[in-house]
C-alpha cells in the first residue's frame, strides 16, 4: 500500500537561520515589495519555524511547506534540502 502524501499548502524557499532547538529550525524567507508612495523595490525577510525531520544544518537551503499547527509557534514542515551549507 502506497502512503498518501499531502499536497496542500504552499510551499516556500529559504534558508536556515537556526537549528539550536529540538526538531525546530527557523527559515528566513526574503522577498521583494515595491513601497507604495515612493515605488522603489525593498527587500524584506520573514522568519518561520518549521519541524527539522531532515536534519537540516544553518545555512542550508531548505524547501519548506504549510501543515497543520505542530505547536504554538510551527505551522510548517520540511520537504527537501536544496542545497547543502559548507
């Protein structure tokens, strides 16, 4: 029998900031936003938890997804290691 993956939520890039807590770590997400009144591109960045169940390492590149609330502060998990920190 074939286990059922799930496929919902959206998925996101980033990289790991912090693997210091147990099966935690926090990815920063930057993005780009055009300001408003003076139409100039910022870059902005946004730190999330998600559950380590690949062993990532800082400074790895980590493909990330939504999932249900896993404790008071994760709501994602993570899917893959893009790429490898030194």
């Amino acid at each position: 029998m074939k286990k059922q993956i799930n496929t919902t939520g959206k998925t996101f890039e980033g990289s790991v900031v912090s693997d210091k807590m147990t099966n935690t770590i926090v990815v920063s997400l930057e993005y780009t936003k055009r300001h408003p009144l003076y139409k100039k591109i910022v870059r902005k960045h946004k730190n999330i938890y998600a559950e380590n169940n690949l062993s990532a390492k800082i400074g790895d590149i980590v493909k990330v997804r939504e999932t249900r609330p896993l404790s008071k502060l994760k709501r994602f998990t993570t899917l893959e290691i893009i790429k490898k920190s030194k």
